[in-house]
C-alpha cells in the first residue's frame, strides 16, 4: 500500500483512466498514484507532479507524460505530448481557497480550491484530512450557513438548529446529503476525509449516534470512496453509505431521508415537523449537503474562506468544477469552463433561473436578488439553443418526475407545461402563467414545486421578444417547428 498523505515528492494523476496510467510507474522515491478528479473534467487525465510543495501539471497526458514525470528530475517541467503547462502551488496555503492563476491550468488550479487531491483509488490511504486531530465542536460559528437545495438550512444558519437538535431525546442522525450536485459528489470523490471530518464534528455536537452518506446510485466512483474513508477510520459512531436513486428529486432532504429508510415512492415530507424533530426513522436528524460540512471541517481549523463550490454543466466541452471567492461571478466559473459563445445560462440547479448577464456575483444574497439560484450549478445553453424550447422542456421534466405529493406541484407543473405548448400554437398567456406560479410558489410543499417557477419567469423577462415571435409563428433561434409540435 502506498501512503502518499505525507509525501512531498509524488506523481499524481487524476480524472478517468488514472489507475491504467499510473499502473507499473513509479518508485519508492516518486510514488506514482491515481487520484479523485479536479473538477475540471476536460483537462483530465491530468498529472501533477509534486515536489516539496511546487507542481508541474500536464493535462490531457497519455501514458508517456506519466512514465516521463515519474522518471524526470522534479525540478523541471515534464515533457508533456498534449497541451501542457506549469504553475507553482504555495506550500501552506487554504485547502479550499481558489489560487489566481494566468497560465492554461487556471481552471484546474482553481478547482477544488487548488488542492491537489491525495487519495488514490487503489490504496486507502489517508489524505491529510483524515491524519488530523479530530475536531472539537459543540456549538459551529453562527456565520456558517447551508449550501445547496439538498441541504435542510440553505442559505441560513445552522447553529440555532443543531442546539435544538442536541437537546431532544433519542437517537439522533447526521446526513451527508451529496445526491445530485457535481460539486457534492467530487468532494466524496476526491476528498471524502474533509466531508468526513466536518460531519463527525457535526455528529459529536448533537451527539448523533448515527451517520449516513447518501449519494446518487449514478455516482459510483464518490460511493466507493466514501466507503473507503468511512472504513478506514474510527469516526466515534457508526457510518454508513447509502445510495439513492439517479432523479432529481431525490436529493431534497426529506426525500433524501425516505431513500436513506429504503422507501421505493420518494415523496416531500409534510412540514412541520421538519427533519430536527422527525428524520431518518422518526428521530432528530441533521440534513448538510458535503458543500457544508467540508466549509465547517475548514472553519474549524481556522479557516473558513468566503468561496462557493460551482459547476460548469451543459452545453460545454466538460462539466467543471471550480471554488471562487463569493466576490467572484458567473462569468468567473464560465470562463475557467472556456465558456465563449452562448445564449443563456440557468443559474442555481435544474430550476435555476434563466439569464444573460453573467457577471452577477456568487455569494447567494447577491444571486437571490437577481431571482437566480443558489444550488452551485450553472447551466450553459449554447449560441444555437432556443430559450422558449428550454424552458418547456425543463417544465416538462418538472411535470413528469415531481414526487406528486402535493397539488401545487403535480399540478401546477402539468398546467404551466400545458401553457408553454400553447405559445407554439400562437397563445401566449403571462398573465395565466405569472397566477399560476405565484400558486406554485406559495402553496408547493418543498424547494422542487417552489423553484420550477422561477426557470419560466426569469426566461419570460429575459426573451420576452422570443416567446412573442413563437406566439406569432417564428423561432428567432430557426431550431422549433411552430404550430404543431415542438
């Protein structure tokens, strides 16, 4: 087995394909091994080669660039085949702070905070993360706020809830609720210690008796690892990693908890009594998202930076994870996804809202006011995408996979799909859709029926122009057919 945790001097290698790179190179002195992605997809496979604090990157490298760091004096640059490039990483810098980078490497130096991930995926070693003194924690500093849809406190402090938590009787849960969001599930996947670390302090400040990982079933590679680092070390309680269906829904965290329970139907839970009173098997539970808990295993060894995790999905080259300053915009996550040309971007998870402006700062105040999302996802629509199209399409998805729990929801979903075709067959009703989803918004039992709303309503004000020409019979983008189907 070998331990890299400690070592200075090591080749890396990250992202898909790593472990057949990396197999049968390597010595003693230069460790050669695969690790969890970077988050920016489209430079893997990507080496690092490591000496005493300074890294040499190669991206895109095949089995030569791999064998030739490993073999070259770790003072030099290695000799790279691909597109290639170098940058020094300051030894004792923020694990989570995102490193300012002009070179080629910027969205690999700025994903995952510019740490160079440290768990290969065929030992068990221990990063860092998981060498530490476990955390002390009864009470988390009250500036620490929920990150994400999937996590119970989003955008509001969780201290006042875990003191109510702690002082209930019975058993008590933690949740690490890492389904559906590709900067959760790269966190499990390259740093599984640090979730861990912020969630057993979690669970010794409530005196949770129980821990759960929850992943989607879609996420293989996170899932292992999780189960590695939960096998690896004592955590004070039992932890168990449970994966949950590849649907959306699925990561709201009252129907996180009926996944976690093995329930088959995933419904919203009525509320109250939310999950600090009634949650996995009826008793008190914390709900974080892996965002939160790795923030917290941050803040409580002194360093909780202002940073949000954000990934770069759709019409892309690569989905891309990156960690910017709150300060930092839209157009921060997209350029270092080499965004160029597009339409629009959804902003803030499958229901997000819709814009064209992208230089709109990430702290989640600042999103909210310009009705944007803040679940840490933004969603490119290519230059030749149709706005209208999209949003009748992402209507329909909310239309067809809702929980059905609530009328609001399974309803509301249906009409407004029903009113977003009738603008193909020259019926264009704001009025009847802002009624609607002001229902929706108001009455919705959770966060899926409440958001889908705010998909159509941003789109409606941004290509006010475009839903018009549909209505008169013209697609602006020439992609639908008007008048029949879409």
């Amino acid at each position: 087995m070998t331990d890299i945790s400690e070592r200075t001097t090591a080749v890396r290698v990250a992202g898909a394909g790593a472990a057949d790179l990396v197999a049968g190179v390597g010595s003693e002195d230069v460790p050669a091994v695969a690790v969890g992605s970077t988050g920016a997809r489209a430079l893997e496979p990507l080496v690092v080669a490591t000496r005493e604090g300074s890294s040499a990157f190669v991206a895109n490298a095949g089995a030569d660039a791999v064998a030739d760091a490993s073999r070259r004096p770790m003072g030099r640059s290695p000799t790279a085949r691909t597109r290639e490039s170098t940058t020094t990483r300051r030894p004792g810098r923020s694990r989570y702070r995102p490193s300012p980078s002009s070179t080629a490497s910027e969205p690999f130096s700025r994903a995952a905070g510019g740490r160079i991930p440290a768990i290969p995926t065929t030992t068990r070693a221990p990063s860092a993360s998981a060498t530490r003194t476990p955390t002390p924690c009864s009470t988390p500093p009250r500036t620490l706020r929920g990150r994400g849809w999937g996590d119970w406190c989003t955008d509001d402090p969780y201290a006042d809830l875990w003191a109510g938590v702690r002082d209930r009787d019975g058993p008590t849960s933690v949740v690490v609720n890492a389904h559906g969001n590709p900067g959760d599930a790269l966190l499990l996947e390259s740093d599984p210690y640090a979730v861990l670390d912020g969630a057993s302090a979690a669970a010794r400040a409530v005196g949770a008796d129980y821990l759960y990982l929850y992943a989607s079933e879609a996420d293989e590679t996170a899932l292992e690892r999780a189960r590695d680092a939960a096998e690896s070390r004592d955590y004070g309680l039992p932890v168990e990693v449970v994966s949950g269906p590849d649907v959306y829904r699925a990561a709201e965290p009252t129907m996180a908890i009926e996944s976690i329970e093995g329930n088959h139907r995933l419904e919203a839970r009525l509320r109250p009594p939310g999950p600090e009173d009634e949650g996995v098997y009826g008793n008190p539970t914390i709900v974080h998202t892996a965002r939160t808990y790795a923030h917290l295993a941050s803040a409580l060894h002194g360093d909780a930076p202002e940073t949000r995790v954000v990934s770069v999905t759709g019409d892309v080259e690569a989905t891309t994870t990156v960690e910017l300053a709150e300060s930092d915009t839209v157009a921060s996550a997209t350029d270092a996804a080499g965004v160029d040309d597009f339409t629009a971007a959804c902003v803030g998870g499958k229901f997000g809202g819709i814009t064209t402006d992208l230089d709109v700062g990430l702290a989640p105040e600042t999103l909210a006011e310009a009705d944007l999302g803040t679940e840490g996802t933004i969603e490119v629509l290519g230059s030749d995408r149709c706005p209208v199209a999209f949003v009748g399409q992402r209507t329909n998805v909310a239309a067809e996979t809702n929980c059905g729990r609530c009328v609001p929801c399974r309803e509301g979903t249906t009409q407004l799909t029903e009113k977003l075709r009738d603008v193909y067959d020259g019926t264009y009703d704001e009025g009847g859709m802002a009624e609607l989803m002001g229902v929706m918004e108001s009455t919705s039992i959770c966060a899926f029926g409440r958001d889908v709303p705010r998909t159509v309503r941003t789109a409606m004000r941004e290509f006010d122009d475009a839903f018009e020409a549909h209505a008169d019979g013209t697609c602006p983008s020439g992609t639908c057919a008007i008048g029949g189907t879409q």
